[in-house]
C-alpha cells in the first residue's frame, strides 16, 4: 500500500507522546497526511530510530512513510518535552496501559506523561489534550483533566485508536471508525479535523462514550472469535465442515452480520433462541465438549431479566402498566416470552400491575400460548386492558417491554406518563431508568 500524501489543517502542531506500536503509526500518518509532528519519548532508541527516518518497530509500510516525513520536515523527534509542548495545539497521548495483576488497567505511564503536560507551565497558545491510549470511561476526567487547575487553557478529548498489528497503516489511512468525544466543542472540533484528509465523516460523542467505544469493538471482536471457534468445535465433532458452516452464516448481512441486535436492550425470549441455544449446549456435553462462551448467554440473558426486575421493583408507584407481553412486538407468540417472566415475579412480590399488548386479547390465546401463560399467571384475564389509554390513566409507571408501534409511542408521550423503558425504543421519553 502506498498511502498518497494530502494537504492537512495548515499550522496545526501534533506532539506525540510516547513512540509505542500506536503512537509511531499515528505520528507517521498525521504527518503523511499533511500535520506538523513531533514525538516525544524518553527511550532514546526510539527517539534517534524517528530522526534517522527508520521505524522503531516493523510494520508494514511504516519505514517508508517515515522516512519520508523525515525528509520533509513534517516528522521530528525528542526527550525534551519541555521544548516542544509550549508551541503545540495538539498533545495527542499515547502511551501504553497494561494489565496490573487484577486486571485492572495500569496507568503509571499516563499519569506519568499526563504530571509531565501540567508541569509545563509556560504555554504559548491553547493546548487540547487528545487521550489515544485504551482507557477506561472516567479516566480523562478522573486522572487527567484533574490534573490542571480550573482555568487552565486545557481540554481534554477521548480520542481511541483502531489500528490492528500488521494491517495498521491501512487503519489509519482507509478508516472504518474514527471517534472524538469531549465536552469542548472547539476542542473536539481541532482534534477531528486531523483526520479531515481521510475524507471519513468522525463520530463526535460524549467523552465516556468514546472511551468506552473502544472497549465495545475489542470484546466484540473477541466474542466473535469465541463464537467461530466454537461452533467450529462442535461442528467438526459432529462431522460437519465449521468454515463451510461460518461461511454460510456471513453470506447473512440481514441478521447475521448487521446491526441487527446489537441495541441495548430486554432480555430475548421465544419459541426459537432459548431452545436451540439448550439443545446445542446439551449436545455439547453429550459430546463431552465445553463452549464457555455458548453455555453462558442463557445465565447472561436471565441476568439481564433479573436486573429488569429489580429496576421494575425499584420503581416509586403502587401502580405499574406494563406495554407488551409478547417476546417481541407484532406477535402474539408468548411461548418463554421474558414479560411473562417478569409480570409472574412481579405479582408474586405482590405488585400490583396491569398490562396491554396490541397483538393479544385474554380469550383470542389458545394452544401451547395459553398453556404457557396460564402455567404462568392463571389470573392472567384479570391483568389485561383491552385499551392503552385506560392503562395510561390507571398507570403510576409504565414499563415498556416492547417497542410500541408509532401510535403507541405517541399516545405514550401524550400521556405524560413516567416511563421505564427495558427495549430503549422511546429515547425521547421521561425515562425513570434504563437496563
């Protein structure tokens, strides 16, 4: 690959604290891009590898681009902080934050860098300060932007990386993702025009939200691993080709490989998921197999219901309507449907509750519907308005368990009726809590 330069913001000064796997490809690319840089670092190996235009580590496609941002005047290097910061509009953080012995994220080299920043005292201009390390949401407030007095000419922006060993010049120069958040809009506002020549439009989000982004795509990453090499694992001891069966799952980009499912929401439920997930669980273990990351979604999801129930319990009212029984909306399957669940737990502790479901009326349910829900909540007739109006007026609370259809969600917020809202579905609603 052979990145062609581009024309960056003119005048914008980057230093580069810490010349690590991620600092250097961000330093080499900005400069390629266009940006004045520096690094800065206080290995001196590093330092002199920059300035004799040579990588400090081999990644593919890096000694080139530094060699030439070397030689164009755009790419320097130092262990002198002292002599670069007072001139910077950008101190992009890089240093690294690895695993103490608990598991928690080690931060002496932040804080370290971060001590280094503030003590810095004579500052020629206003200074963003840009956190690329991996951190944990809380932690540029928490540790970094307490480390400057009120009033100090500093912001603080969460800016996270994505770049991949072996692949992470490409990431930089043909971006999927690239996030800034921070409560400063002209402060994020500088940070993302670094990328501008990328031609990517940036996410620009809350300050713990782009802290957490990060952790969101590596556990993804690593539960989408996890998952290939199990069902690898039970389809080769079944006989079948697993890469034969992945592959056909991909060519799925409705649900499979999508957004699909991938809101924060209730826990799932019906004829379909519980079930399969049981009898391919129990299929393992007659094979003697152990899939940790498949035995675990039905303990997660009942988890989830079970934190739904104490945030229904939590609620302030005598009185709570419940919108939707059905596992999901425009259905009336009800078979392990997790609102029946919830509605059984609420009235055994006893809640006084009523519900409505667009889809459902008493003496329509018949079949393994009503054997399920009567097994359930025999009293269940008793609990039904035929009409959301009448539970609206009736409600002190309303739980949403199902995304109502626009009708619904309008008369909803009519209403004024205060709202939990387990499927997020009404975003602009007065919401007591979410899951």
């Amino acid at each position: 690959m052979n990145p062609t330069p581009a024309q960056g913001a003119e005048g914008t000064h980057v230093v580069i604290l810490g010349i690590g796997y991620v600092g250097c490809v961000t330093a080499a690319c900005l400069a390629h891009i266009g940006h004045r840089v520096t690094c800065v670092d206080c290995d001196e190996h590093k330092v002199q590898s920059v300035l004799r235009g040579a990588a400090p580590f081999y990644e593919p496609g890096l000694e080139e681009i530094i060699r030439e941002t070397v030689a164009a005047g755009r790419l320097s290097a130092t262990t002198d902080i002292a002599s670069v910061l007072p001139d910077a509009d950008v101190a992009m953080v890089c240093v690294g934050t690895p695993s103490e012995k608990n598991g928690n994220l080690g931060l002496d080299q932040l804080r370290r860098v971060v001590g280094d920043i503030a003590a810095q005292d004579i500052r020629r201009k206003p200074l963003v300060i840009a956190i690329r390390s991996t951190v944990f949401p809380g932690t540029c407030e928490e540790v970094v932007a307490r480390r400057f007095a009120p009033g100090a000419d500093v912001s603080v922006v969460a800016n996270p990386e994505f770049l991949r060993e072996g692949t992470a010049v490409r990431d930089f120069m043909e971006p999927a993702l690239v996030v800034v958040g921070g409560s400063d809009p002209a402060a994020v506002g500088k940070v993302a025009g670094l990328y501008a020549p990328l031609g990517i439009a940036p996410c620009l989000v809350s300050l713990r939200t782009a802290e957490m982004i990060k952790y969101a795509c590596n556990a993804s990453h690593a539960v989408k691993i996890s998952f290939a090499n199990e069902i690898g694992t039970i389809a080769a001891n079944l006989g079948i080709d697993g890469t034969e069966v992945m592959d056909t799952f991909c060519r799925d980009e409705s649900l499979n490989i999508s957004r699909a499912y991938l809101r924060p929401g209730f826990a799932f439920g019906g004829s379909c998921l519980p079930k399969d997930l049981r009898a391919l669980n129990y299929r393992a273990a007659r094979l003697d197999l152990k899939l940790p990351l498949l035995e675990s979604v039905i303990p997660s999801n009942e988890r989830h219901l079970a934190r739904a129930l104490q945030a229904v319990m939590d609620l302030p009212a005598e009185r709570i309507g419940v919108f939707g029984l059905a596992f999901k909306e425009s259905t009336d399957d009800l078979r392990e449907s997790p609102v029946v669940t919830l509605l059984e737990q609420l009235i055994g502790k006893g809640r006084n509750v009523r519900v409505f479901d667009p889809q459902i009326l008493p003496d329509r349910i018949y079949g393994s519907n009503q054997r399920y829900l009567l097994a359930a909540i025999p009293h269940i007739g008793k609990l039904f308005e035929p009409q959301l109006e009448a539970l609206l007026e009736w409600a002190g609370y309303l739980v949403v368990a199902q995304k109502p259809a626009p009708p619904f969600a309008e008369a909803i917020r009519a209403s004024g009726v205060a709202v939990l809202d387990l499927v997020n579905a009404i975003p602009d609603l007065r919401v007591a809590h979410r899951v």
